[in-house]
C-alpha cells in the first residue's frame, strides 16, 4: 500500500459546492488513556505539516474518550487552530461500549496467538453476530462522516476515532454502500495515522481515498 506525503501540494483544493475532505484519525498512543508527551509532541508536529502544506480544518470531531480528544487538541495546535471540537458517540470505540466483548475477544486472539485486530477481523467473516456488530459500527461511523460533509461543504474537518472497531468498518462501509455485511479489511489504521477521505456532500459517495504517512 502507498502513503501519501504531507507536504506542500499534496492537499488539492476543493470543489466548494461539491466536496469536503475528512482527515480521519486514529488516536495517538497512550498509556491507559493518556497521551504521553512524546506522542504529544509528534501530533503537534503532524499538525505543523499539516499547516505547511495548506490544509485548514473548518471543525473537528471526536471519540469522547480522552486519548481521542487529546489527539485533536494537538494537532489543532500544530495547525494553529482554536476550532470547537464536537463529540460524537458514533466515534467511540468498542471496549468502552462492551468490555465484556472486548475481554473475550482478547482472551481467544491470545489462545489463537494472533494480533487482536487481525484474529476481530478474521472472526467477522466466519461468526455473523460479530460481523453484524462491526458492521452495524461502520454504519454508525459513517454516518457522522457524511453529516460532516454535508455541513461543511468545500471545507476540511478533522475527526478522531479509533481503529480495530470503527474505522475500518466506517471506511469499508463509504466505500461499499450497498454491502450488507462486513466484507475482510486489508489494513489496519496506525495510532495517530490518518486517513484523507474526500467525499461527495449531496450523494455521500467517496471521491477519494488516501492513506497518510505518519510523521516519527
């Protein structure tokens, strides 16, 4: 897979009346819900790329959780922004919504000895209670997504949610509207990575699609 750059050209403009572009981000590391100030540091100076290279962010929308928020506030801060930032329980992710879930789905990917992420993934496409509720959150996700673009049309919003149980099913969801079911997911979104996705405001159809190379 190939990562677009942050740099100066990278962003296009916009098409005022028809497009709005989301910078879809995963939280930063953390510590039990706590962004370290290094990872603070980093997001700060992705923000500061960000800034360089021309992108400007009309609103920003999180997880009401903290590592999620703290994110936000960082980047805007390398980016110069003092923008509100609205939450949404849409962005949320799953072990604080089921941590029963959470605990077992932990306990069989370690006793499988895979990745938690990837063994989520690989049991949606078997279990069809799992993959109903993935896919039921890609929805959900999806849904602020195009209300955001429906609202801030020709403008940038940032947004912070969380991987493994929302992200990717929200993009595969943008990008497969008329699926039914979570179909395999071919990447998993890094801590504090982006994802650029351009989106249609009046028909919510995705225009285009970039993976965002992260700063170190």
């Amino acid at each position: 897979m190939e990562f677009k750059k942050i740099k100066s050209g990278s962003f296009r403009e916009l098409i005022v009346d028809r497009e709005c572009r989301i910078l879809f981000m995963r939280h930063g590391r953390h510590n039990n819900n706590l962004i370290p100030e290094s990872e603070r540091r980093r997001l700060r100076r992705q923000g500061r790329q960000l800034a360089k290279a021309g992108v400007n962010i009309a609103h920003a929308i999180s997880s009401p959780l903290d590592r999620a928020i703290a994110s936000v506030i960082e980047t805007k801060a390398g980016l110069g922004s003092a923008k509100m930032t609205e939450t949404d329980e849409f962005l949320l992710d799953l072990s604080s919504q089921d941590p029963e879930f959470v605990k077992r789905i932990k306990e069989e990917a370690k006793k499988a000895d895979m990745n938690i992420s990837l063994y989520l993934f690989d049991k949606a496409q078997k279990d069809g209670k799992t993959n109903d509720l993935l896919f039921q959150r890609g929805i959900e996700g999806a849904t602020t997504l195009k209300a955001a673009a429906s609202q801030f049309q020709g403008k940038t919003v940032l947004v912070a949610s969380h991987s493994t149980a929302r992200m990717e099913q929200t993009i595969f969801y943008l990008t497969n509207p008329e699926a039914t079911q979570l179909g395999p997911i071919e990447y998993i979104i890094e801590m504090g990575q982006m994802v650029e996705i351009i989106l249609d405001c009046k028909n919510s159809k995705v225009i285009e699609l970039n993976y965002i190379e992260s700063p170190e």
